[in-house]
C-alpha cells in the first residue's frame, strides 16, 4: 500500500511538473507575441513619422521651386542650391549664383588659354554647364570648354570662318550653334547690304529703323523680280539676291524663299511678297507654306492677310 501511496505521489508531482513548464511555455509564448506586436507597433509609428516628414519636405521642396520660378531661377538651380542652404535655397541663389557661374567661365577662359585656343564664355553656357554637373565646380569648368570646341566644330561644317569670329558668334548665341550661323551670315553679307542701302539713299548708321524704312520704301525692280522666279538661273545667285533685295534676315531665309517659290504649291499663285513675308513671320519652310495655304473662312481667299 506504502508503494501505491508512492506511485501515486510521484505521477502526482510529474504532472504538476508538466503542468508548470505547459504554463511557462504559455507565459514565455504570450510574452513574445506581446514583444512582437510592440515592435510592429513601433516600426509602424516610425515608418509613418518618416511618411510625414518626407511628405512635409516634399511640400517645402516644391515652396522652395514655385519661390525660385517667381525669381527666375531653374528647379536644377533650386536643387544645388538646397545642399548649400536647405531652408532658404533662392536666397543662397540670389547672393551667390552669380558668383559661381561667373567663376566657372573665368576658369574655364584661363584653362583654354593655357592650352593656346583662347575661348570666351557667356554666362549662359557656363550656367547650364554647371547645372548639368549639380555644381561641380571641377567637371563644369572641363565640360564647358569641350562643349564650346564642339560647337565650334558643328559651326565650323556649315560655314567657313575664322577660329576667332565663330567663337565671337557663339559667345554672342549663348552657345546656340544654329544662331550662331545666323549671326556669321549677317556679318558676311553686312557689307553688301549696306551698299545697297547706301545707293538708295539709306545709311546703315542712322537709326534702328532703317531695315524697316528700307524693306518698305524701297520698290523692288521687275527685272529682279523676274530673275528671282526665272528657274533656269543658278539658285545660289537667285538666293543672294532675294537676300539683298530683300533684305532677309539670313542666307538661310533666303534659300526658304527660292525653295517655296520653286515649289509645285506655287500653282496657288502666291507672290514673291507674299512668300516673303511669310518665311519673315514664321521661318521654316513647312510653316510658311501652312501659312500660305489659309483661306479666309468669309471669303474664302487664299492667304488674304498677306
């Protein structure tokens, strides 16, 4: 009886003891749930304080790009200019932008000189050279003078010039190689245009009016006008005198003129004026034609403005 008593005791006290690790297990489990669920909560309050701070300097990013549009300032230069001063950026513009962009094209002006091809640098080139390089001083200073070689170079395969008049021209078009070519056309034609002006009776010299003065004063002979429309001339020659007589704005406007009036829409029969004036207006060929194939909604004629 003594051993049952025993026995049963013992099986008693083993299990209560597995009653109580059952009961720690449970414990141990809760606890590392209640753990669990307090970290979520806690990387959920963080990640929506990083939510709300990212939304709130999204919001002051774009106060501080609408701010430096009212000022003329690029959102590239806004950019730059928050690592230098992150809360008041178009004020860090406004008091050391100048400063940096002139900088760059002073140092980019004494390393070519260095290297003997002297180059001059607008503010414009130097500003968008330093922007594309997120204000390396270093990488705008090199970047700039190659992107003038390069211009130089385009330039330089549509019309030939001196070294020193191309870079003058580009300088003077903020590095816009098209415009540059423009402004070269101007200056070789200058002479002629001025001699003819002067013939009739108008000086270059006299007043900022005086192409306007010219172009509608002076009558255009017919024997130009014929040797304009004559298709069997040399269209080169027929280009030139359409730019002296005129007086377009470059070669290129010129040889728009000729191209219209050569071209099969010409059985329209608009003018020589009248196509003209529309490459004057509106410069490239296919806008120009547009412009001469309008009709008046009323009186249905063609072109009637001009």
């Amino acid at each position: 009886g003594r051993m049952d008593r025993f026995q049963s005791s013992e099986s008693y006290e083993k299990e209560k003891e597995k009653a109580r690790e059952a009961h720690e297990r449970k414990k141990l489990k809760e606890e590392e749930e209640a753990k669990r669920r307090e970290e979520e909560r806690r990387k959920g309050e963080e990640q929506f304080r990083k939510r709300q701070m990212v939304r709130q300097g999204d919001i002051r990013f774009f106060e501080h790009l609408k701010k430096g549009e009212k000022s003329g300032y690029l959102p590239e230069e806004v950019e730059i200019a928050l690592k230098e001063d992150p809360a008041n950026p178009v004020d860090w513009l406004e008091t050391n932008w100048d400063g940096w962009v002139n900088s760059v094209a002073d140092l980019a002006h004494r390393e070519s000189t260095k290297a003997k091809k002297p180059l001059q640098f607008s503010w414009v080139e130097a500003r968008d050279c330093l922007v594309e390089c997120r204000g390396d001083f270093e990488a705008a200073t090199v970047q700039v003078g190659q992107v003038k070689l390069a211009q130089i170079a385009k330039v330089c395969k549509e019309i030939e010039f001196d070294y020193e008049p191309v870079c003058e021209a580009l300088t003077k078009s903020d590095g816009d190689a098209a415009q540059a070519v423009i402004y070269l056309q101007k200056m070789q034609f200058r002479e002629y245009i001025d001699r003819i002006w002067t013939e009739d009776g108008f000086s270059s010299d006299d007043d900022e009016d005086t192409e306007d003065a010219f172009k509608s004063r002076r009558k255009i002979p017919t024997s130009v006008k014929r040797l304009v429309e004559n298709q069997t001339i040399d269209v080169e020659r027929r280009v030139r005198v359409v730019h002296a007589e005129y007086g377009m704005e470059s070669y290129g406007r010129a040889c728009v003129v000729i191209k219209l009036l050569d071209s099969e829409e010409r059985e329209d029969g608009f003018t020589i004026q009248q196509a003209v004036k529309a490459v004057r207006d509106h410069g490239y060929f296919e806008d120009a034609l547009r412009r001469l194939r309008q009709k008046c909604p009323i009186c249905e004629m063609v072109y009637p403005e001009l």
